[in-house]
C-alpha cells in the first residue's frame, strides 16, 4: 500500500484507496500516470471539504456549489443552508460528499484516459 502511487494523493482514505485499486485494475504504468494527473486534478480532499462546510455558515451552499452540486447550492443559498441544519449535516457528512464526487471523478478520469488511447 505504501508504495503505492495513490499515496501521493492528498487525505486519501482507505475506502477511497480499495476504490482506486478497483477501478484501475490491468492498467500499465503509462496509464496509471495518465489516471492520477487527471484525477489529481479534479479530486477533492476530504480535509478541506470540513474548511469549505465551515465556510458554508458565511456563504451558504458554498461546499454544495464546489461538488458541483448547482441545484442545492442555490437552494441552500436562499434559505441560509437550510436554516443552517443543512450546513451542520454537510459539516458531519464531509468525507461522504468527497467520496461521492470523487467517485464521480474518478468514473470521469477513466473515460479520459480510454478516449486518450494512452498505453
């Protein structure tokens, strides 16, 4: 595991970590570096998700808004993040709303490595 090239991701979580080594299974190494450029990018670390939550009590929907969540970000800006019980679920629930987007970056990272036809 330590030897890992996902261990150069940042806050990286064991579930996020098992997900990765699934969802890059039979990938060379070309490949691999193609994956983690793209994905590094996009990611989003579950530490700094709690700074954006806490940042949420001042701007209301600002972490719903950073996970691409536009819908429930204008929602919880016009009603003060759900009169604030939304943004302390948001602030409980932070390393799930990584997880999930990250999944979501993680399927749109293999797509663009497969487009790219790198081998």
């Amino acid at each position: 595991m330590f030897n890992s090239p996902f261990m150069t991701l940042p806050g990286i979580s064991p579930e996020e970590y098992s997900y990765l080594q699934s969802a890059t299974t039979g990938f060379n190494e070309q490949q691999l570096r193609g994956f983690l450029m793209i994905y590094g990018s996009k990611r989003r670390n579950p530490d700094d998700m709690v700074l954006y939550c806490i940042l949420g009590f001042f701007v209301p929907g600002l972490p719903r808004f950073l996970l691409n969540q536009v819908g429930m970000g204008i929602l919880y800006f016009f009603t003060g993040g759900l009169c604030f019980v939304g943004t302390i679920i948001d602030l409980i629930n932070h390393k799930r709303l990584a997880f999930e987007y990250n999944q979501k970056m993680v399927f749109e990272s293999l797509q663009m490595v497969k487009m790219g036809n790198i081998q």
